[in-house]
C-alpha cells in the first residue's frame, strides 16, 4: 500500500495524515493513530466497543513475530480491517470514524506522565555554616613602630 492508495482509501472518511511508521505508514487525524498500513495488510484501533464488529467478520488482531525468539506476539488494539472494506468507501469511512473513536478513548484512559523531581543539593542549616576566613593581609607590620 502506498500513500495514494491510502489517500483514495479514506477519501470518504476526510482527510488523514499518512506517517511513516515500522513497515509501512501510520495513520491519524489530529495527532490520533487510529491505522496502521502495513505489509501484512491495513489494521483499525479497536476497543471492547468496536472488537465485535471485527469479530463478526471474522477478522483477527495484528500479530507479528519475534526476530530472536520467533514467539508470535498479538496487539489486541489493532485489528485487521476486513478485505471487502476495500470495495466500499462509504463503510470503510464507517469503520475509520469507529475506530478513531476507539483510540480517543484509548488517549483519555492514559495516565499523564509523571516528571521527576529535579534532584537539588541539600541547603545547609545557617548554624552549621562556618564564617568566610579572612584573608591574610600582605603587608606586615613592623612591630618596631614607635
């Protein structure tokens, strides 16, 4: 899937912004990813709200497998968008304005991140600082003076 294929693809659904992403492209509106293109084909966010739907049409989540392990690894918030989709824009679009809905609610539910205090050196108590030494003066007296 290129960029122009995936332009034509959601043409009735607005427009999108299409990001490189892994292999193939990320797909969002707003800064939301709710797709992801990819060589093994075109995956929706899904949620307990919208996984129904997917299910009905026997569709499965993304899943990929580990280089060094080869373990089959599955991404249960994205499912694969169902081939006769592809024929019908209007219910792609659909589809596209549910699972939209899916990641905005997958953002709400995030923890705000958290910033790490700045580490500070601990302040002295006054009463245990010591006085400044006085410098010694380069000039002595004479202890002759009269």
């Amino acid at each position: 899937m290129d960029r122009d294929f995936l332009n034509d693809l959601f043409a009735d659904f607005g427009p999108v912004t299409i990001r490189r992403m892994f292999s193939g492209y990320g797909i969002s509106v707003d800064s939301v990813n709710f797709a992801l293109a990819l060589r093994a084909g075109l995956y929706f966010r899904a949620d307990e709200q919208n996984i129904p739907q997917f299910e009905a049409e026997g569709s499965g989540p993304f899943q990929y497998q580990q280089r060094k392990t080869a373990k089959t690894v599955t991404v249960n918030s994205y499912w694969q968008l169902p081939a006769r989709l592809f024929d019908d824009s209007e219910e792609l679009a659909v589809w596209a304005r549910a699972s939209l809905a899916a990641a905005q609610r997958a953002g709400l539910r995030k923890r705000p991140k958290i910033r790490k205090a700045v580490k500070t050196a601990p302040k002295r108590a006054a009463a245990k600082q010591r006085p400044a030494k006085k410098k010694a003066s380069t000039k002595r007296k004479s202890a002759s003076r009269g």
